[in-house]
C-alpha cells in the first residue's frame, strides 16, 4: 500500500488521517502536530520536519487552514517542494483559492509530481464518520490512484475537472452554505422574537421544502445554543474571500455572498471568530436586542 504523509491535524485533518490509518495505510505526522500522539496510538509513525515526511511517503496530504499556509509548506523553506520525489502525488484537501491550487499544480508538474486539489464538504460529522463529499481537481489518472485513499475519508467522491476545479466548486458550496445560514438565522430570529416555539418550528420546517443539513445540524444548534466549532466562524469568512474574488475574476455580481461576508466580518468584530460558523444568529441578536 501507498505510503500517506498527512500535514494539519486540526479539526477535519485529525479524524480524516484516523481513518487513512484505518483502512490500513501507513500513515506519516509531524512531531510538531497537536495530534501527533493520538495518530501514534492508532499506528501512525511520526518524524520530525516535512522534509523526512515527503522523502518517506508517497502520497502526501495537506489538511491546512488558508491559501498561505499551504503556500508556506510546500513551497516555503524546507517546505515539500524541496524533497518530494518525483513520481509522488501531492493532495491538498484544504480549503483554498483556485488560482493557488493551480499555481501549487503547476510548481509540482515542474518536479516530475502530479497534484490534486480535493476539497471537502460534510464538516467534522462527516470527517469522523468518512462520510466527506471530496470535489477533485487535476488529472484522472492521479484522481484514480488517490481514490482509494479518498474512498477512506469520504463516501461521495467526484472528479470535477483540470486543477483548480474542485476548489472552484468548493467556493459555490460555501457560497450556499454560508447564504444558508443567513436565512436560518433571520427565519429564527423573527420567530423567536414572534414568541414561536422553535423547535416545533424546526421540526415542522424539517418536512417540508425549507428542508437542509443547515436547518437540521446548525438550527439545532442554534436552539442549544451550542457554537463550539465545528466549522469556525474565521474559516467560513476566508472563503467567502476566496467566492467574492472568483465573483470577481469571472465578472458576476455576488450580492448575497457579499451581504453574508459583511455579516461574517461583523461577527469576527465580536470576537466571534473562533466560533462555528452557526454563531453567525449572535450578529442579528445583538442587533435586535432591544
Ligand atoms: P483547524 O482545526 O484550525 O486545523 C488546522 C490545522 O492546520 C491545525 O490544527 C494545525 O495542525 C495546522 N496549521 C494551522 N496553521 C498552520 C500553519 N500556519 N502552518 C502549518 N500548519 C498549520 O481547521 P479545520 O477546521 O480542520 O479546517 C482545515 C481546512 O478544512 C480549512 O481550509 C477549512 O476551511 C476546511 N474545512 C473545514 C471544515 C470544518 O467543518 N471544520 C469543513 C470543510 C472544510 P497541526 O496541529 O497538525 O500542526
């Protein structure tokens, strides 16, 4: 079996390498991960710098929060640019720009590897339960020796299209996601200020055409109360960054994603940032409070 190198060990990065290991990879960490010691437990080797990572390994994974974090690994100093052999397969699963995505392509086609940008959907649920929707950008025939790795983490695995793709389709399911939330949290917050009991309204709603995973997993959380991330509030804005410069470079106006950037952008001024992303109803609370 491939050799898996997995760099980013946070919320998704932790559970998505468990089940590499699972299925009977061998799987590689760094030292310096928070999680390098649960990984050790489940089998994983650890070792000390990226570069030993990329040397040993054949397929490696990046699991990172911004476009300049994965820029910093792979091709900063010491980064897996230096000493990745040819012949490997770099894996970026963050979420990130497209034209980055293309760029990182581009850089390891010169060292004789062949990239995939696989972004996912399906949060730290769908991480833990290798349940993630993985959208694929790059060459088939690098998507079909991945995909058994994919297969490990995710259930519904597409091959979108050239690299950068799957990071484009990312950006339109943030897009969706994030305009989603919006509308759980005004609908809500009118409700609750209606004096309507909302989970009776939750539920009914959950039977009829408002019906999402949103209005299910965050609307419950809303109920509870519960903004433990999750998806942080920080991660949700950098990608709507990342539509509204794809809104721009293709010339289409995104008017409700800018309207729910600007609500993001109000909650991280409350300090709400390293919230999941449903705390996005404290904005309109705190506007209607009186
Ligand atoms: P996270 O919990 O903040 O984890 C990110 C991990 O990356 C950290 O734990 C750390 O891992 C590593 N890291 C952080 N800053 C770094 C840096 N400057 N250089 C190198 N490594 C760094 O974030 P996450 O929620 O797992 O999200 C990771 C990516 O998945 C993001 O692009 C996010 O947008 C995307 N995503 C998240 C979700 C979700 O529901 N959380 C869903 C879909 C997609 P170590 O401790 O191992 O060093």
């Amino acid at each position: 079996m491939e050799k898996i190198g997995f760099i980013g060990l946070g919320i998704m990065g932790k559970p998505m390498a468990l089940n590499i290991r699972k299925a009977g990879f061998p799987v590689t960490v760094l030292n310096q991960s928070k999680a390098a010691n649960t990984l050790a437990e489940a089998g994983a080797d650890i070792v000390a710098s990226v570069k030993e990572l990329a040397e040993q390994c054949d397929i490696i994974i990046t699991m990172l929060p911004d476009s300049p974090d994965v820029e910093q690994v792979v091709s900063g100093p010491d980064g897996v640019l230096e000493s990745i052999r040819p012949g490997s397969l770099f894996i970026d699963m963050s979420t990130i720009a497209p034209s980055t995505a293309r760029t990182i392509a581009r850089q390891m086609q010169e060292k004789g590897v062949e990239a995939l940008d696989a972004p996912v959907s399906g949060g730290q649920v769908g991480a833990e339960a290798a349940s993630l929707s993985i959208m694929v950008g790059g060459r088939e025939a690098a998507f079909q020796r991945a995909l058994p790795v994919f297969q490990a983490m995710g259930k519904n695995i597409v091959h979108i299209g050239e690299p950068g793709a799957g990071q484009t389709t990312k950006a339109a399911n943030q897009m969706i996601v994030g305009m989603t939330i919006q509308a759980v949290a005004e609908a809500f917050t009118m409700a609750r200020k209606a004096g309507v009991d909302l989970e009776k309204m939750r539920e009914v709603l959950l039977g009829g055409f408002a019906q999402s995973r949103i209005l299910d997993l965050h609307g419950k959380r809303m109920i509870e109360r519960n903004f433990a991330p999750g998806f942080k509030l920080k991660l949700h804005k950098k990608d709507m960054r990342i539509a509204l410069q794809a809104g721009e470079e293709f010339a289409v106006p995104l008017r409700g994603t800018a309207q729910v950037a600007a609500q993001m952008d109000a909650a991280l001024a409350q300090g709400n940032g390293e919230l999941d992303h449903s705390a996005l109803l404290l904005v309109l609370e705190q506007e209607y409070k009186n």
